[in-house]
C-alpha cells in the first residue's frame, strides 16, 4: 500500500460524492415531477411513449398493482432477449455468423439480463452477435437498471407520504428513470469513453500480421456504447470475455477512474435523492455514510492483500514487491485495481478489471463476503437503497427490542407485519446461495467444473452462487459454468435473488405507505447520528457474519492459513 | 395482469428502438466521426499492413523483439478474440508449476534474480499490452546481442518508451510492448552510425 495509491482512491471517490450529490437533487426533481432543464425536450417524448402505449400517466397505482407491472415488464423483457438470442444466426448484424444460442445458455443470459445480475456463462466475442449485444443485452441493461430505480423511488415514497394507497406509477418512474437519468448520462459517459480509447465500431473483427508475420484477429465492436449503461447501470454484463480488463473495455488509467466513478455514481446519487424525498437529508447521508465506511474498510482489506503479494511465487525465486499480478493488468496499478474489485463487488455491479479467481485468499473471500452481505454498499442501482432500508427497519427493530419501545423509522410505525417481510426477504438470500451451493459440492457433475482443487474450488461454488442470487454477475470465472447444471440453477439463483426479494419489499412499503407519519418525539431514537449508523453497520455485518461465516471460514480464511503454510494444491 | 400487456409491450419495442438502436448507432457515428482512429479499435499500420492494436498486446517470441507477460487468452495466448485471464488460484500447483517454468526459461535468456512479477504471471484480460520497466530492463541484453546494436542504444530506446504517471499519480510506469518493437525495428541497423 502506498500514500499515491491511497490518494488515488480518494480522488475517485470524491468526485463520485461530489457528482452523486448534484445527480441525487436532480433525481428527486424527476421524480416528483418538477421542472428540471432537460424537461422541455425530454416531455414530448415522454408524453408520446405513454400515449402510444395507453399509459395513464396521472393515475397513480398501489404497491400491487406497480409491482405486477414491474414483473410484467420484465417478464416480456426476459422473453424477448431469449427469443433473440435463440434466433440470431437468422437476423441481422451478425458480422462473425455466430450460431444460435443453445437454450440453457440463453436461458441463463436472458434470465441474468432482465434482473440487472448480467452474469455471462459465455465469452461475449465469441457467442453474441451485434444484434444481441445492442437491441438485446443493452436494452436490458438499460430497463433492468430504471426498473431498480423506479422500485427504490417507490419504496422511498412510501416513507415520504402518509396514509398514502398509492407509491407512483411504475411506468411512469421507469420511462423517467430511462429518459432523464440513465440516457443522456450514457450518452456522456460513452463519448468520454470512445475518448479515451475504447472502440464504437459495427464491424466485427480485423486482421493484423505481427511483426514476425503471425496473424492475430481483433475482435471490435460497438463497445463504448454498451460500457457507458453497463458501469451506470451496475449491470457489469461486459462486451468481451475479460470484461473491463479487456484493453478495448479499459485502455488505460483515465477510462479506469471512469469507469468505477460511473458504476458508483447512481446507487450513490439515490441515498441524496432519498434524503431529500424524505425531506430529510440527514437520512439519506446516515445511510451514505454506513456504506461508505464499509466500503473504504473493504478496499483496505483488498489493497492490503493484493499488494503483499503471493509468498509461494517469492520462493521461486520471484520479486513480489509489486504485488500479486496474476490476473491483473499493468496499467490499472494495485490501488484501483482494489477498489475496482470492492465497488463492483459492494455495488450489484460485476464488472471486473482484476481476475477475481486470482484474487489472495483474503482479498478474493471480500467480493465474496460483500455480495453475500446482499449488495447494499452501496448496491445496485435502485436495488441497494431498497436492500439497505430494509437492514435500517431490522436495525430500529434490534434498537427497539433493546428499550422496549415501539420500533419507528421515519415517523413510520415499524410493526409485526412489515417485519416478518423484511425477515422473508433477508432470508431468501442465504436460503438460495448455501442450498444450490451445498447441492453442487455434492454433486459429481458438478465439481467438474471446477478449476482450482481445494479450498478455492468450494470458494469458485460459493462465489457463482452469492454472485447470481445477489445479481451482481461477477465470478470467480475458472468455474466451467457454462453447462446444463449451472445455467438452470444459476438461473433460478438469480430469478429468486431479484424478484423474491422486491415482493416482499414492496408489500413492506405498501404496507407502510398506508400508515400515518408519526411525528418527532422525545422518545424517538433518531435515525440520523452516530449510534443509529454504529448500529446499521453492526447489524449488517452480524447479519452476514452469522449466514456465512462457516461457508467462509471452509473457502477462503483456511486457504489463506494453508498459503502461509506453504501447501498448494 | 392483462392490463399491464399493452403496456408492457408498446413500452418494449419504444425503448429497444431508443435505448437499443438509435443510442448505440449514434454514438457510432459521432465516434467513427469524432475520434475515428479510437473507434476503430486504435490499429497501428506500417508500411500499408495492420501490424495490431496499440491497446492489445501480442505474443513475441524471437530473441529479437521484447516480450510480453504471459498470457492465457486462448490456448496459445494473445488470441484477440478470446480474452481470458488463467483463473488460477494463489495456492494452485498449476501456477507454481507455470511459473517456476517461466522463471527457469527467463534465466536461460539473460534474465537476472529476481524475476520482476509481471514477467511470469498471466494477466487479467491475456491481452495486456504493458511490461513493466524492470522486465524490460531484463531483457535489453538478449535484444542487443539478438540485434548486434549496442545496449545502451537500446536501453536508450526503452527509457523513450517508458509511460509514467500522469502527474505522478494515475497510471503505473509501464512500457508499450508493440510500440517499443515497432521503435527497435526503426531504429539504425548495426555500422549505420
């Protein structure tokens, strides 16, 4: 670890609060359907798309109905990216001819896709047409990720209003959410993108002879385009195989910073909106601050471990100052190489600049832990905010429990009801990540697949599961996952992650919405100071300390004691 | 649940033409416009040949040429249509086996102890287009005795080829693999002065 490494890391990440911060006022704006300087262009068209799909957009709907729209969208999204995939070799844009997709890995795809997992059991240069990639694979990754934002705008409602029966119209939020938010910062994201390097192209590959006469095939592609919605979506589904390590993906330090700055820049930016939703702001920055003091501990962690480097290649006779470099590139340096891996890992993004498989043994079990801890620092766009209110309504319960009062979070009367939802959804979680987990170490088909024997080989399980149910995509990719087993499971993995989650947390918001704001009283442990973020910080890592401490302790904590032991495997 | 259908679908088909079409053709055209040699992948060419990209790295084997870091796209390494890292774990006996392979073979071609650590691991991509400054130093005397020039021009060709920091602090020291080839093969055969 190093001061300049270190300074690195601040300066991203300060520029990502001071830019989350003006993105968040923007974003409340929207969606309490203020003026804002994009509305005199973006209006008419909003108008039209709801006109020509007979959408009503002053009627408001209940948390039901919003949440079967919700799943009907998606639903049809999911139908239509398999269809495509299955189909691509008959439909255009296909410069390299690549066959259909076989229909357990377009049911994985499709299924990663539409819940903004974007998990890639395939290498995308080598599987997908361009059709796929942009009418199939961006859509989603635009829709996947308005469909997160509209559903935390919607819970944040719900604290917002009182005795209300409505949380907005989910139409309207994600027409928005696409429309004012995630295109027009694409379309600066892409063009900063293509500046520093990263190619937008339709054709498919070129030719080049080395210098000493061998031939290599590049492949190229519209790939700024889908980099720009992939990192401000955390959907993380990358153009190539090696994701953003590719050097078309990530040519240098300056599309680096870029690129972390813009997968943190959403999730981040909704904690402001939140704030001020609730008409609050200290609610929203208690929240913020939670996640980030993880965050930065997380990066520290990984930082630490990867810059020690590996023991076993020093006594081969190797330098190790630099730290471990397998699986990683040159030009990324160990500092943001490490928060690369933390934020894609703390967000529901899975984009990766670093082979995570190749990760030391404690800095590989910190992506795993962080996902396992649901996605919440600051978690996927949309997703995050709604998976940390729900450790905030645990939280003032446990706090409540303690005094004995009635829990309260945000004038909102914490009761019976809301919490067995929000214990129904924390437990589907490790419910769907240690069942499928526990069923593939057992499985003989199943370890087939795996690339490092050992500890690592239980940790490569671990991970592809925690990675599929949190919908974060990322892998500790020797895993074979590309076979019937793990596409069908992985696949469901991810439905359950996403989707039985959101019921839960919506019916909790419905629920809340419905109920009087109680005002401020003596008695009213404030959700805003410094016991109240102690105790969500506790609470979080209790939480995922007692699901996963023992699958852990057998992955990656004895991995790391074996190194130092000097066994290999 | 019917309800939502009309909806659902008109909503698809608008925001797949949008989002899916019209926003990726549009930042083609403005890129292919704007920076076109950025957008086509950054090739370099000499003499009317496709050489390969300034960002993707590519195998060299002769003693004539600098090396790249191991690569594990593709089963020969450096397929610029396969990217892939080795996926190996820290304790694996395959890496040490790999590596204790590379060092030996290092060695043998004028390498000096220790072994810089990108010089035997694979990286993230298998495309890494970079060496570090200590590998490349490590290769100067093979290249010179190879070429018949003497080190220090060469050495004098690696410093000029050396990228550092962008104000100390974005970026690592690092060394264009093709870029520094492409400059040796430039530079003054042997006798020319």
């Amino acid at each position: 670890m190093t001061p300049v490494g270190w300074l690195q890391i601040a300066l991203v990440l300060g520029a990502v609060l001071v830019c989350a911060w003006q993105l968040g006022l923007y974003m409340a704006r929207v969606f309490q359907a203020e003026k804002t300087f994009l509305t005199p262009v973006l209006l008419p068209v909003e108008r039209a798309f709801y006109n020509a799909a007979g959408i009503r957009f002053e009627k408001e709907q209940s948390w039901l109905t919003y949440t079967l729209a919700m799943l009907a969208f998606n639903a049809l999204g999911f139908l239509v990216l398999y269809a495509l995939m299955r189909l691509q070799a008959l439909l255009p844009l296909n410069p390299q001819g690549f066959a259909g997709v076989a229909p357990d890995l377009a049911f994985n795809t499709a299924m990663s896709f539409a819940t903004n997992t974007n998990w890639q059991a395939y290498g995308g240069e080598t599987t997908m047409s361009h059709l796929v990639q942009m009418a199939g694979l961006t859509v989603q990754n635009f829709l996947s990720a308005a469909t997160g934002i509209a559903l935390a705008i919607a819970v944040t409602r719900a604290f917002a209003r009182s005795s209300a029966q409505t949380l907005g119209n989910f139409w309207v939020d994600m027409t928005c959410a696409t429309l004012y938010v995630l295109l027009p910062l694409s379309v600066l994201v892409a063009i900063t993108f293509a500046l520093t390097g990263v190619p937008q192209t339709l054709a498919g590959s070129v030719e080049a002879t080395t210098l000493e006469g061998a031939k290599q095939t590049i492949a190229l592609g519209p790939v700024a385009s889908q980099e720009a919605i992939k990192q401000l979506g955390t959907n993380g589904g990358g153009f190539f195989n090696a994701n953003a390590a590719h050097p078309f993906e990530n040519p240098n330090a300056w599309s680096n910073a870029l690129s972390i700055w813009s997968m943190l820049l959403v999730a981040t930016a909704l904690t402001f909106t939140f704030g001020r939703m609730v008409g609050d702001r200290r609610q929203g920055l208690a929240l913020l601050f939670a996640m980030y003091a993880l965050l930065i501990a997380a990066t520290a962690v990984v930082y630490w471990a990867e810059a020690s480097g590996n023991p076993l290649l020093a006594k081969e006779g190797v330098d190790i100052a630099a730290g471990n470099m397998e699986g990683k590139e040159i030009r990324f340096g160990q500092a943001l190489s490490a928060l690369y891996v933390v934020a894609t890992t703390g967000l529901s993004c899975g984009a990766v600049n670093t082979m995570h498989n190749s990760l030391m043994p404690l800095g590989g079990s910190v992506p795993l832990f962080l996902m396992q801890l649901g996605e919440i620092l600051p978690g996927g766009v949309g997703s995050g905010l709604y998976g940390m209110i729900v450790v905030a309504l645990l939280t003032v319960f446990i706090a409540g429990l303690m005094v004995g009062r009635t829990p309260e979070y945000l004038g909102k009367k914490i009761e019976a009801r809301e919490m067995k939802l929000a214990m129904l959804a924390v437990l589907i979680l490790p419910l769907v990540i240690l069942g499928f987990s526990a069923a593939s170490a057992m499985l003989p088909k199943a370890l087939e697949s795996l690339a490092n024997p050992g500890p690592r080989g239980l940790t490569e399980i671990l991970y592809a599961y925690s990675s599929a149910t949190g919908n974060n995509g990322s892998a500790f990719a020797g895993l074979s996952a590309n076979t019937t087993w793990y596409n069908t499971t992985l696949g469901i993995a991810m439905l359950l992650g996403r989707f039985a989650y959101i019921v839960p947390v919506m019916a909790i918001a419905g629920a809340l919405a419905a109920k009087k704001k109680v005002p401020v009283s003596p008695g009213t442990f404030p959700t805003h100071g410094p016991l109240f973020i102690g105790l969500l910080i506790g609470v979080i890592l209790i939480l995922g300390g007692l699901q996963y401490f023992p699958a852990l302790a057998l992955g990656p904590i004895v991995e790391h004691f074996l190194m130092h032991a000097g066994k290999t495997f | 649940m019917l309800a939502h259908v009309r909806p659902a679908l008109v909503m698809m088909v608008l925001f797949t033409l949008l989002t899916g079409l019209a926003y990726p053709l549009a930042m083609t055209g403005l890129a292919q416009l704007v920076f076109p040699s950025a957008a086509n992948g950054s090739l370099m060419i000499r003499a009317n040949t496709i050489v390969g990209s300034e960002l993707v790295g590519q195998s060299f084997t002769s003693d004539r040429y600098f090396w790249p870091r191991p690569s594990a796209a593709g089963d020969k390494g450096y397929n610029a249509a396969s990217s892939s890292g080795s996926n190996l774990g820290p304790l694996s006996k395959k890496l040490i086996e790999r590596v204790n392979g590379d060092v030996a073979a290092l060695h043998k071609a004028g390498a000096t102890s220790p072994i810089p650590v990108d010089a035997v691991t694979a990286s993230a991509s298998g495309l890494d287009p970079h060496i570090s400054p200590t590998f490349a130093a490590q290769q100067v005397a093979r290249i010179a005795a190879a070429r018949k020039i003497p080190e220090a021009q060469v050495r004098e060709l690696v410093e000029r080829a050396t990228e550092q920091p962008f104000l100390g602090l974005f970026g690592e020291r690092r060394i264009n693999v093709l870029r520094l080839n492409l400059a040796l093969d430039a530079a003054p055969p042997p006798g020319a002065g």
